[in-house]
C-alpha cells in the first residue's frame, strides 16, 4: 500500500539535504500535534453528533471506529506526502472479520498503520489512553479495550472478536527491540484457544528505524522510512480442554515464535 505515489519527489531531490530534513522534522511535529488537537475535536464536537444519528450502541460504535480510521488514514498519507515513510503491504488479505492479529512492534507508528489498513479494527490501549479526558470518549465508543488485567482483557478481547471485530495484539508486550530473537508473552494464544479466533501473523519490518522504544518525534532519518508489512499465512488454534489451555499456550506460543524469528532472518512470508 502506498497512500501517495509521491510525485513530490523529484521537487525535494532539488533542496539541498539540511533543508529537506529541517523540513521532514518540521512536518512530523506538525502532523503529531495535529493528531493531538484532531483527536480532541472528534472528541468534543464529531463524536456528541454520531452518537445521536438513527441505530443502537453497535452502529454507534461503528462510526466511532471508521471516524479513527479515517483520521489515522489521513495522518499516514501526511506521513507519507512529506517523504518521511513509505508504507509497503505484501499478502493482505481482504475482507477481514473477527481475525486476531498477531504483529511485532518496532515503532510507535505500527498500530496507527494497521488501523489505517484494516477496517474495523480495535487494539489494547493503555489505561492512561482509556481515562484521558480528550481521547477516552474516542476510543470508548470505538469498541477499544481496556488495559485493566489480565482476565478483564481476555474477556473484553473475546467479545470484540465474537462481535466481528479485528484484535491487534503484539504479543511481545512492547516495543520490538532490534537484534535479539522475539519473545512472547502467553496471553495471544490463551485469547486464540479461548475463542478459537483464527491468527494472522504479520511481520512488520521498519528499514531505517522510525520511532523506535526510546525515539522522539524529531528523531527523523534522512532517509524514506519503508514500513513493510507481510502478512504470514493463517494459524488456526488446537482445540483444547480448559485443563489443558497453560501447556497448548506454551505449544502455540513457540511455533509463533518461530514463524516470526524465522521470518526475520531471510523468509519473505509467515
């Protein structure tokens, strides 16, 4: 996917380089406080309107999510426009529903990028996230879930999924951090046998590093960051006993492992 196939260029090509990077530093703290004030605004006046239009709590809920969606949309194109990233998809599948995601995480960016891609699509926010005064409304109404613990989020999780909603989770716990091999938490694969929710894996791959754990916004690369996304054929859970879910997550959690960090050292697909 590209959101622009940037015809502007051959136009920065003729800046000198400190001009164009003075330039992409600029536009992306632009663009991050406009994500800031534009999540307010859906907040205050978009989301009072969609939530007095004709339909229940799901048609609600649904509008809150295309409305982030679109807004995440516009922010990658403004990402895109300006030369700082180019977003790459290779296998996406369309059409998706009720499909657990399963994606590493090397940059702040890749959540807003998956959203950007796939419709109807939720992730876990942290609380300070779902308690914000601006944003938690937002994210609220939108079906997002509550980082509040372990069995509230497993629960939560299941419902959005049973609902026909796409999870992303990233099952490492955090941010990717480059060079050693990847490792899951557990809780991914207690949600997929839980519900039997079918998993997409997909490699996220950021080649120069864009806001990496510990980056800030002014922390551009020169270069066009190629945000590649590779989605891995499905995987479908064991049936399991209720006993037996601690050792079929242990199972499943390692042959996700190893799809991931074989991947990652010279397989082009999941």
């Amino acid at each position: 996917m590209a959101y622009l196939q940037v015809p502007m260029t051959a136009t920065r090509s003729l800046l000198p380089p400190r001009l164009r990077q003075a330039g992409k530093v600029l536009t992306s703290g632009i663009l991050f406080t406009l994500l800031g004030v534009g999540g307010c605004v859906c907040t205050l006046l978009i989301r009072p309107v969609l939530a007095v239009l004709p339909g229940g709590r799901e048609a609600r809920r649904r509008r809150a999510a295309r409305i982030i969606r679109r807004f995440f949309r516009l922010f990658v194109f403004g990402l895109e426009a300006s030369g700082i990233l180019q977003v790459e998809t290779d296998g996406m599948p369309q059409g998706l529903k009720g499909a657990l995601i399963l994606a590493n995480h090397p940059s702040y960016l890749d959540i807003v990028i998956l959203i950007a891609l796939l419709p109807d699509t939720v992730c876990v926010v942290k609380e300070a996230v779902w308690n914000n005064l601006f944003f938690g409304p937002l994210v609220r109404a939108a079906g997002f879930i509550n980082n509040q613990g372990p069995d509230e989020v497993l629960e939560h999780c299941g419902l959005a999924l049973a609902s026909g909603q796409n999870l992303v989770i990233f099952p490492e716990g955090g941010r990717t951090r480059p060079g050693p091999p990847l490792r899951f938490k557990r809780g991914a694969a207690h949600l997929a046998l839980r519900t039997g929710a079918p998993i997409l894996p997909v490699r996220v791959s950021v080649d120069p590093p864009l806001l990496a754990k510990g980056d800030r916004w002014y922390m551009v690369p020169a270069p066009t960051c190629r945000f590649r996304f590779a989605f891995g054929d499905w995987v479908h859970a064991p049936a399991a006993a209720e006993a037996d879910h601690p050792r079929e997550a242990r199972i499943l959690t390692r042959i996700l492992e190893s799809r991931f960090n074989e991947e990652s050292h010279g397989s082009h697909a999941l």
